[in-house]
C-alpha cells in the first residue's frame, strides 16, 4: 500500500512527540502542546480584519481574507483554498485575500500528517472538507447576524458575490456584519434544510474558468515579497562557507581576508561551516569567498557517482534485501516463460534547483526565536528550531512568505537551513537579526538530493502477449529513514518511497515480485516532485512498452487490456491518445515518433502522449505532449493546467539532461552552466486535458512529472528502435529508422 | 560615491566599485522585484534594462554602469511604463503566467525589450531572446503566449 493510499483510506503519519524525540534523539517539548492557541493572536495582520475561524476573517470593507495553511510555491495553493472559501461563503471573488498562516499545528495541521506541513500534493485534497466548513460557518455566522438586525428569519436570506439580502428588500454587505458576526464566539449553526456544502450545480467559482491567481498581481509587478526580498531592521546577512563533502566540518580558518572586506562584521565557525556576517549581500559573499578553511573529512563520503551507482548495480544483480511486493510466484513463472524481457535502468541524484535559492531569517531575543522563510514543514521546523535555539516551542515563531519554488526542497526533516541561520544567529548571541543567504552553488551542492537508483526488471509474456511474470528490483537510498517520516513509511526494511509506482503495479499481472535494497551512502536525499514516482514510472512504462512491441500490439490497446479493472487509468489513456490523434499501428514518418505513458501517483491520473523528432544531428526536440489528467474534482482549471504544464517541463529538464555527480565525494554540478535547467527553447507545446469527475479533489501538483520521461523514452523507440533506460539522455545521438 | 541614474532618479551611493549592479538594487535601493537567482549571468532573474537593453545585473559592476539610464521592473512595469511594458504586463496576467513568480521579474524585462524592437516575434524569435531566462516552473508555454498576447496588445 502506497502512502497516498494510507492516507486516502484515512491513516495519518505520527508526527507525535515520541517519533520527533526519535529523530532528534533528546530531551524536547512536545510538539501540540504548549503552542499558543489564540488564533485572534495567531493571525492578526489584516487592519481590522475580525477573526471568524483561523482560516476565515471579514473587514469591515467587506474584504474577505483566507489564512492559507500550505507553502505556496508557485503550485497555486493560495487560489484554490481563497477559491473554496469564496464559493462557499458566497463573497465576492474581488474582495478576497490570502496571507499566510503562521507555524501552530494545533490550528493549521495538515489533516494528512497530523502535522502542519506541504507535501505530497495533499494540500486541496486535506483542506477541502476544513475550508468549506470554515466558509459556510463564517457565511452562517453572517447570515445569522443579518437575521438578528433585521428581525427576519435566517433562512429566508440570501447571499450572492458577498451581499446579504432579504425579500423584503433589504440588503447588506458581509463588511457590515462583520463586526456582529464574528463577535458571536460560539460557532453558529447550520440550519438542518440547508444542505451544509453547496451543491456542486450552483458552483460559480469551483472549476470555472476565468478565475485569475491571487498571486497574479504582485508577481507580475515586483512586489511579491520572498525571504530574499526581507531587510529586517539591524540585520547582517550570513554567506557560509560549506564543506565540499557531505559530512566533513571546518578543522581551522583564517579569516583575515575576510575581515577585510568592507562590510564584513563578524566570522563564526559553525557545525556546517565557517559563515562570514556582513552589513549586505555582497560584502558577505565576497568575506566569504576570500576564506581559508581546512576541513576535517574523516566522516565525510568519499566515493564518487560512479561508485555509488556500481554499489545500486551490485544490489539489483542480487536478490533484494526486503520484498516490497510478492503475489504468485514471478520467479518461477519467468523460468517456464517462453520470451522473457530483462532490462537495466540507472537513475541519477537529482537537485530540485528552485529559482531561489535557499535563505531564511532568524532572529534571536529574550529567549525567543523568530523564522521568517518560506516554510513548507512548518511542524518540524518548529522542533527544530526550539532544539537548536534551546527555547520551548512556543517562544518559536515561524512566519511563512511566498517561496521562489521548492519542488520539495524546503521541507527538509532536518530543517537544514533554518537550523544553519539560527545556529548562525546563535553565534552571535543575538546580536543582530541574521538573514543566511545561500548562493546558487550552495544550493546546488548542500544536498538532499533525488536519490540516485537502479532498478532491473525482468518480465515475461506469454503465447497471448500478455505479461505473465514481473520481477523488479531497485536499488538506492532510503529518502524516509531516520525521519520522522519513518515509522508510516518504512515496513520491514520496505522504504514505500523506494517503491511506489511499482510496488503497486497497476497492470494486470499474475506473477509480480518486487524487491528493494536500500543503499547507505553520505549524500543527503529528500523527495523531489513526485518522489519515488520519478523513477519507478520510467522503469514500469518504459517495460511495459517493451513486452507491448515484443506481443506486437499497440502501446495504447496493450495497456488498456491490462487496465480493465483501473478505470480512472484507463479514462486518462482513452482521453489523451483520442485527443492526440492516436492510432493504433500507425508509423509516423521517418524522423518522427510518438509515445504514450500512465501513471497514478497521489491519487490521481495523468497520461501523456509525446511526440518527437529527431534532428539532423541525432538529438531529440520533444515537439508536443498532449496530457490527460483525472484529479477529481477540480477547483481551478487553469491552476490544474498550469501545474501539469509545468510538470512535463520539470521533467523533461531532468530527462533531457540533468545529473547532480560527485568525483571523491565532491558534487561537480555548481550553477545553471552544468546543471543546465529547460530553456524555453526546449518546452514543447502542451496540451491538458481534464477528466470531467465529482471525486473528492486530489493532488496536483506532482502527478504530472511521472509520465513524462517515460513518453518521451517510447516516443524516442517509435522514431529509432532505440530504448532509453537510464536517465538523463544528454548527448545521446539518436540514428531515425 | 558612486552615481547612478536608475527608474528616472539619481542616486549617489557610498559602494564599491566592483560591487555588481544586482546588490546594489536589491540591498541598497531596496528594489527587490529584480531577484537573485545564479550569480553567474546563467538564469535572468535579475535581468534589467540598461539605456533600454536587457543585462544581467548579478555580472555588471556597478562602476561600469554610471553614464547609463538603468531601469528595473518597478519602473518598467510601473506607472511610467512604456506601451510595451504595459502589453507585456497585461498579457501575463490575462494568462496568468506566474507560478512561483520569482523568475517572472527578469521574463517580463527581458520580453519587454524583445517587444520594444521587435513588434511582432515569431516563435523562433521569442525562443532567442527568451533563451537566458529560467523558469524552474517551466511557465515557458504561457511566456511565450503571453509575448504574441502582448505583441497583438501592442497593434490595437
């Protein structure tokens, strides 16, 4: 069972107090109790803006602000919460706001984790039945305070783009009874004929086109504010000097260089490295860059990329060392087989490489600590933040602003750079308000890293065509062990983050084994947009694509045969080879090919179908990805078409050419000149195409990565019987046939 | 002191020569629209206009840019915005092309200054002078759209 199934079947992770001590090994607080509760003192910006609940309060002016519980990284989440309050309050889109919502789990927990955090495209699916009952108590609570003035009874009111009437001929805006209604402190009740959520048929908003981000604005204007735009008052920015290993520490610097930066204030040795404090960025980056420091690497990981990838090569040429998945007997239906299918992938680290590059804000004051950064795990930065400053948790206050991406980067389980601005800010006894900035390169090589893995699968057809046997192995390193994450997520040596998407295969086949070794190596991995999906899709449609051509069927119709009982798979692969001018059979001409993936990862679907042409000089040019995608039921159209858009391009980049290595345990990617991101001159055009669906809403912003690379790697086959199993293509030559 | 001619003021700054224009915007004029994003002129987020040119702040130093007019995204898109900046600006929200936005500063310089010599671009052309800026995102389709909305924005 795949973690998105746990938690779609209402299993949560245990972010309790016991596995964070296990984590962190030591003496804390606990992590829901002892957090201020006030939510009037929780989120309190607006000006005269009354609190109603902590997801919903109402100005005067009648302007409506949503607290947004989830990171928004660009994947649009303020819009679709601001888009389900507003639907069920019946307000005015015009009059919406969003802030974010500070760091207390006790109010803004991500229902998913038992713990406030973003990740796993949860956020709409969490929030759905949270945000609507916010918004139709805030509407009710208006309602009833209408009634009340106007001594008519509360149901006979209506309510419409923010204004409250009554057939009598009265009318009033929600500003006017703001005031009254959110001073009734006892939650005001539902009338019993009125059905608590509206009806999906009277929705003006939900999954309406039309609808622009709340965030158009100031991203399109410059006042968007991220960590990097904050100058706090008194602050010194921080540039460290970071060890070329993972795991080495600073033995000794000499800072005289350094000091004499003008600008520099002050050097401190820290556990991560030696950062230079200086009045601005510049100076800091400078002070740092003219640094002398000798580093102790005698725990630090040593072995190159080539290394680490012989040792998952050896781990999959070997039985695994746990068994993900075992139905029937897949080793024994291979020996009878009559044509069996073996094939090798490699899969490389992976940097997430988010336009901004990690930052945060940490300042220290009268035993209090306060983060400003774009948190995405707000609950574990909150622990780690108490444990690294030595203050109870609720003197941490973590304030959330837009982040400049992620992809999965800023939820760390170590809160990895938080904890270095606070320690820095530490270091200094508080003295001044510290904003850590890291460079491109320190971003590029800090780590926490897509984990490099091998898999080898082995199927088998037989006289029909159809797979018979599947024996899949994969080897890499375990993204949840020894997080907090590890009790859900890590069962009898299985890490599901290793193995979903194949563990859970989705076609039809009587014999299916997969099993997982899991490598320890010293460079830090994290999940990375869709996280095990990224991979494991490659292996999985890639394969399946093999035993179709070996069957001699068509990509589309062999998938469909082993998707009778998938019929959310099934609706996404009809729908975008229908919509991409599929046919079965068909060639298309020399230089030229089309290829077609599936794959469910968070609950939902997504097909593609990618076409390709190879170029005079043997290198691929993706031209098109037509995209099917079945999310349930859809809140913002455009935000779900955007997401998978942008999806295809992020993997596209990585399958196209991305590769973080290391030579002696030292990353050699440090900028955007070799880890060389998707350019514009690269993006296909991409087609979305949505499956009509009143399922509850599911993850988006992920699901839209896994099929990509796979597509492309069947279109490539259609165009040169070549196959593609080890990612990224690079410099391949590709001959047309 | 060093004197800057930037979004129609001048200014006189007390930096170092070598410090790059990108710092001297962001830290001292507190002009933060213009983002840091590679250092090494590699990715565009810090794209701005030099006597109307696209450049990369993060690698002009500041010394080098005295006698030039420097305009950021504030100025550009702002209320003393040319036609091409206001097109630009109108077409990326008429399709809402932001995702996490913090490329979009430098995508909008750099797709001004295309329209502002360039008043209709064909795709290939777009592609060209769109090619130094990163979107992680990968909002390139809609950028892209969002240019031709602009251009035909700018015929009306």
């Amino acid at each position: 069972m795949t973690y998105q199934q746990k938690i779609k079947d209402g299993e949560t992770l245990d972010l309790s107090r016991r596995s964070f001590l296990a984590i962190a090994g030591g003496a804390g607080v606990g992590l829901m109790i002892g957090l201020k509760v006030d939510p009037a003192a929780a989120a309190n910006t607006a000006q005269g803006a009354i609190e109603f609940n902590p997801f919903v309060k109402v100005s005067p002016d009648g302007a409506v602000t949503v607290i947004v519980k989830h990171l928004d990284k660009g994947q649009g989440v303020a819009t679709g919460l601001a888009t389900i309050v507003a639907e069920e309050m019946d307000a005015d889109w015009a009059t919406i706001r969003t802030e974010f919502a500070p760091a207390n789990p006790n109010l803004y927990a991500n229902l998913a984790f038992k713990a406030q955090g973003t990740g796993g495209s949860t956020s709409i699916a969490n929030s759905w039945d949270q945000y609507r009952t916010a918004a139709v108590t805030a509407r009710a609570a208006l309602v009833n305070a209408a009634a009340e003035a106007w001594k008519v009874p509360a149901g006979e009111i209506t309510v419409v783009k923010g204004v409250i009437s009554h057939p009598s001929g009265k009318k009033g805006s929600f500003g006017e009874f703001a005031e009254k209604a959110g001073a009734s402190k006892t939650p005001p009740a539902v009338s019993p004929q009125t059905p608590p959520f509206k009806n999906p048929t009277k929705y003006v908003l939900i999954g309406k086109e039309g609808l622009h981000r709340v965030d158009n604005d100031s991203k399109t204007d410059g006042t968007a504010i991220y960590t990097q735009d904050l100058h706090v008052p008194g602050m010194l920015v921080a540039v460290v000097a970071h060890p070329p290993k993972f795991g080495a520490k600073p033995k000794s610097f000499d800072d005289a260089e350094a000091k004499k930066v003008k600008g520099v204030e002050q050097v401190v040795q820290i556990p991560t490295g030696v950062a230079v404090l200086a009045k601005n960025t510049w100076a800091a980056i400078k002070g740092r860059n003219a640094l002398k420091v000798e580093w102790d690497d005698g725990a630090a990981e040593g072995r190159g990329s080539d290394a680490l990838m012989a040792a998952c090569k050896d781990a999959v040429s070997k039985p695994g060392v746990a068994t993900a998945t075992n139905t029937g007997d897949a080793e024994g239906a291979l020996r009878g087989a009559a044509k069996v299918i073996e094939a090798d992938y490699a899969f490389p680290y992976l940097a997430h490489a988010a336009m901004e590059p990690m930052n945060a804000i940490a300042e220290v004051k009268d035993g209090a600590v306060k983060i400003t950064t774009g948190a995405q795990f707000q609950s574990i930065d909150l622990f780690v933040a108490s444990k690294v400053a030595g203050v109870p948790m609720d003197k941490v206050t973590i304030d959330t602003v837009w982040a400049g991406g992620s992809f999965g980067r800023r939820a760390v389980p170590t809160s990895d750079y938080i904890a270095e601005a606070l320690t820095i800010a530490k270091g200094i006894d508080g003295k001044a308000p510290v904003k850590l900035v890291w460079t491109r390169e320190d971003d590029m090589k800090g780590g926490y890293y897509r984990p490099m893995y091998a898999h080898k699968v082995k199927a088998a057809i037989g006289a029909d065509g159809m797979p018979v046997a599947w024996h899949h192995r994969i080897a890499g390193q375990s993204i949840m062990t020894g997080t907090a994450m590890e009790p859900l997520l890590v069962k009898d040596g299985v890490d599901d983050t290793s193995v979903e998407g194949a563990s859970n295969l989705a076609y039809s086949v009587p014999n299916l084994k997969v099993e997982l070794t899991t490598i320890k190596a010293g460079v830090p991995v994290l999940w990375w947009r869709s996280v095990g999906h990224t991979h494991t899709a490659h292996a999985v449609e890639t394969m399946i694509d093999e035993l179709a051509f070996a069957a001699g069927k068509d990509p589309v119709e062999y998938r469909l045969a082993l998707l009778k009982d998938k019929p959310r798979h099934a609706g996404v692969l009809k729908l975008a080879a229908e919509k991409a001018g599929w046919k079965a059979g068909e060639k298309l001409e020399k230089g030229r090919g089309r290829g077609v993936a599936v794959h469910e990862s968070f609950n939902s679907f997504v097909a593609q179908v990618v076409d390709v042409t190879i170029k005079d000089d043997g290198q691929v040019k993706v031209d098109r990805v037509v995209a099917a995608v079945d999310c349930g039921l859809v809140v913002n159209p455009d935000v779900v078409r955007a997401q998978v858009e942008g999806g295809v391009g992020f993997g596209l980049g990585a399958a196209l050419r991305n590769a973080v290595t290391l030579k002696d345990g030292v990353v050699q990617e440090g900028n955007f000149d070799k880890y060389k991101p998707l350019r514009i001159s690269d993006m296909p055009h991409v087609e979305v195409h949505i499956v009509p669906s009143q399922e509850k809403p599911t993850g988006i912003g992920e699901p839209g990565v896994p099929p990509i690379a796979p597509a492309l790697a069947n279109a490539i086959f259609a165009a040169t019987g070549k196959r593609v199993r080890d990612l990224p293509i690079g410099d391949q030559k590709f001959t047309s046939v | 002191m060093i004197k800057l001619k930037i979004n129609g003021e001048e200014r006189e700054l007390d930096v170092d020569p070598d410090t790059p224009l990108l710092w001297v915007i962001r830290d001292e004029l507190k002009l933060t629209g213009t983002k840091f994003g590679c250092g090494v002129a590699q990715c565009g987020a810090c794209t701005v206009h030099l006597d109307g040119s696209p450049v990369r702040a993060c690698q002009t130093p500041i010394s080098d840019v005295e006698d030039s007019e420097i305009r950021t995204i504030e100025y550009v898109v702002g209320s003393s915005a040319s036609k091409e900046g206001k097109a630009v600006q109108a077409a990326w929200r008429a399709l809402d092309v932001v995702q996490c936005g913090y490329c979009q500063s430098g995508q909008m310089m750099s797709a001004v200054a295309l329209l502002t010599t360039n008043k209709k671009p064909s795709d290939k052309d777009i592609d060209t002078a769109m090619n130094g800026n990163v979107c992680r995102c990968a909002t390139y389709q809609r950028i892209r759209a969002a240019i031709h909305d602009a251009a035909k924005r700018l015929e009306a």
